[in-house]
C-alpha cells in the first residue's frame, strides 16, 4: 500500500489539531528594579506633559535641587527658544520620603500639529514633543494599569513604535504602593514618551495610598500629575475633561464620591451641558473601574457608580468608554442598563498595560451576550478618529510578533446614527433636574 495518502491525512489532521489550539501565553515578566540614586540635584527628571487648556501645555518635571526655577524655554527649532513661561511647584513629605521639587509649568499658546523642543529649569537636555492637530484624523493610545516591570517596557515599547497624538491612561499607573521611590522610577520609565506626547491620565486604587489618621489619599498622584481640572471647572484633580480635535474626553475618579449628589456628579452634569457635539462630535469617557465586565476579576465593583452615572452618559451619549483594573482586555457592542443598545457606549476594558500582578485569566462563561471580545494578555489600544462618523480601533498584543490574531473594529459615532439627535429632550431634562 501507498504510504503517501496516510502521511498527507496525519500531517492535514495534525496541522488542523495545531491551529485549533488554544493560544499559548508566553510566561511572566519580572517587576523592573531600577538603582534608584540621587540625580545632579537641578537635573530635569521624570518629565512629562499633559493639556492645560486650549492651546496650552503643562510640563511637569522634578529636581532635587529645591532652588531649581520652575521656568520652560521653548521654540520650534532645536537650541532656539523663542518663548518662556514661569511655572508653580509643590513637594510633599510621606512618612520618612521627601519628594523632591515638583515643578508644573503651563506653556502656550502653541500652534496645532507643530514639533516644539524645550528645556526645563534652564538645564540640558534638550526633550521635544508634537502639539495634537487642530482636526481629525487623531490618534490616541491606550494602556491602563502600567506599573514597571518587563511588560510595561514592551507595551511602551510598542506605542512608540505606532504614530499617536495623545495617550490615554485609565489609571494605575506606577503600582508604588506606598513605597514613593517607585513614583520617581516610574516618572523616569515613562519619561521617553510622556515627555514627547501629552499623556492623560486618570487614578485607579494603586494611586490611593492613604493611611487611616496619617495620611489622605492620592496624595502623590495629586502631586506629581497634575491635570486640567481647574482649567476645566473641576474643584478636584480627580476628575476633570479636556477638548483635543474634535473631541470632548471626560476622566472620571473610581474612588472619589460619585453617586447623584456627589460633587463629582454635579461637575459632570455641567461639562456635558457644555459639550457643543458640533464642535466635538465624539465623546469618550474613561474611569478606573469598569462597568461591563465578564472577567471573574472585580465583578461588581464598579455598579454603584454604573447605578449613579451610566443614566447621564447615555442622555449624553458618550461614544466610548476606556477602564482598566482588570488585567486583560475586553470589548463590548454597544450596550446600557446590562444589555446591548444601538444608542449605548462602547465599553473597552484595558487593564493590560504590564503591572506586577499579572493577568486575570478566569471569565465567566458563557460570555455576555454584549461581550464581543475578551483575552487576558498585555498590550495596548490604538483609537485612530478618522472623521466626525468614523473612528477604528485596534488591540494590540505585546507578543503581536507572533502570527496571533488581535482586535479590531470600526466605530460609528452616535452623531452619525441619529442618537444624539434623538436624545436631546432627554439629555436637557437630566441636565437641568435640580
Ligand atoms: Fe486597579
């Protein structure tokens, strides 16, 4: 008998058991440990930037000289700076840690789409970052619940690789937890890419850090990333919204009050009521805590402030909702009140971003029928708006060298589908309740 059939239906056979199975996960990474030692004391570290109103940027640097000016020089040709702006600066003692000096410096106003270089507190190097364009298309990157270890250098790793304006983060960032040397890593970690792009940021439970009698919380995150809250009528940094290209991003806080009578509730029904859907067609949202989840981590804990705030953010429309905390990814169809709805939000969980504690592998089954897809590896999201209708959004795996599959879909936005039209009785009702 002729082997050579017997061969072809073994290889065909094998071949199929091979593509059927399961995608195997590489291994763990280890937490990163940086020899943490005392710069040249007016050196500019940890430096990054982040909006501050139209036009304008905030550069936030640390020095360990505490006499070091809270000045940024800056211009559109490298070693000409054309432009100089004075800035505040904060520091904070915890426990037996003494931050060094915390400079913010907002700068502007900068013209759309432009490379500016700048230097801090009249000290080299010489760091540069790109202004946002003043239109769509725009390109945001995604990663939640960071930390510092092996993973986190390769999703940083990979956002550098792809073209973006702006990087969203639905908190968690440095996995500190307490310890606030590892702040300062962190801060130089992220420095390469948060220095050259403006990153967004929201808190999640690893930012807290209170000691019951000692010690509030967020005290560090407060410090040392501080966003355009007042700039956007916010009386916290825990929560606050910013305007990019057509585009209206509201951050809300997890772990700050947010049931209707809270002051979170009320700042949020004024920044919608302020939202021109003309001017900024697409509203996302991002928080910490995520309110569509099928993954057996956290289950529930983000239903209060579903209860509490997902009325208004479907009045309102919002697009698309980011959060993080469980360490994997997840996408939703459109959903509302727990079950699909053409007029709903979007909701994408990416926790995945590289933190110590690694991934949450257990998913209750069978999947939600709102639950589209769901993984738990570390990566990265990519949301590219391409127009006022159209925006494509990506997921990437850290290990996408592999000839693995990953996420991706084209969104419609809520003005194109009518939806915001439809609602605009409702969402002035909900807005003007006493
Ligand atoms: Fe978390």
């Amino acid at each position: 008998m002729d082997p050579k059939p017997i061969i072809t239906v073994l290889f065909l056979i094998s071949a199929t058991v091979i593509a059927a199975q399961e995608y195997v996960r590489p291994p763990p990474r280890k937490a990163l440990h940086f020899p943490w030692s005392r710069k040249p004391s007016s050196l500019p570290q940890q430096v990054h930037i982040s909006f501050a109103g139209d036009k304008h940027l905030r550069v936030t640097w640390v020095t360990d000289d505490k006499s070091a000016p809270s000045v940024v020089e800056y211009g559109t040709s490298s070693g000409k700076y054309s432009s100089v702006a004075q800035g505040e600066s904060t520091s904070y003692t915890y426990m037996l840690y003494r931050s060094g000096k915390i400079h913010h410096t907002v700068i502007g106003p900068l013209e759309h789409d432009t490379v500016y270089f700048y230097q801090c507190g009249g000290q080299a190097p010489e760091f540069q970052f790109k202004t946002p364009p003043a239109q769509f298309p725009i390109t945001f990157a995604v990663a939640g619940d960071l930390g510092q270890t092996g993973w986190t250098k390769s999703t940083l790793d990979h956002i550098d690789q792809c073209k973006y304006d702006v990087h969203l983060l639905p908190g968690d960032l440095s996995y500190a937890d307490y310890i606030q040397s590892r702040w300062d890593t962190f801060g130089e970690l992220v420095q390469p890419l948060a220095s050259a792009r403006p990153w967004m940021v929201t808190q999640g439970n690893h930012e807290k850090e209170n000691i019951p009698l000692l010690k509030d919380g967020f005290q560090s995150y407060n410090s040392r990333w501080k966003m355009p809250y007042e700039e956007s009528g916010s009386s916290s940094n825990l929560y606050y919204s910013f305007e990019v290209a057509g585009v209206h991003a509201i951050m809300l806080g997890s772990y700050t009050d947010n049931d209707e009578y809270s002051d979170q509730y009320r700042w949020l029904k004024a920044d919608l009521s302020k939202v021109d859907r003309q001017k900024t067609p697409w509203l996302l949202v991002l928080f910490h805590v995520p309110w569509y989840n099928s993954n057996k981590a956290h289950q529930g804990e983000g239903d209060s402030m579903m209860a509490a705030m997902e009325p208004l953010l479907y009045a309102a429309s919002a697009d698309i909702v980011f959060a993080g905390h469980v360490h994997a990814y997840e996408r939703t169809k459109r959903v509302n009140n727990g079950k699909s709805d053409t007029c709903g939000a979007v909701h994408i969980t990416i926790g995945d971003g590289g933190n110590k504690e690694g991934l949450a592998h257990k998913y209750k089954n069978p999947p939600p029928e709102w639950s589209v897809f769901r993984e738990a590896s570390f990566g990265h999201g990519e949301l590219n708006i391409v127009n006022s209708t159209h925006a494509f959004w990506s997921w990437h795996r850290n290990d996408d060298d592999e000839p693995v599959r990953s996420d991706q879909v084209w969104i419609t936005s809520l003005v194109s589908s009518g939806c915001v039209a439809e609602k605009t009785l409702e969402l002035t009702k909900i807005l003007t309740e006493p």
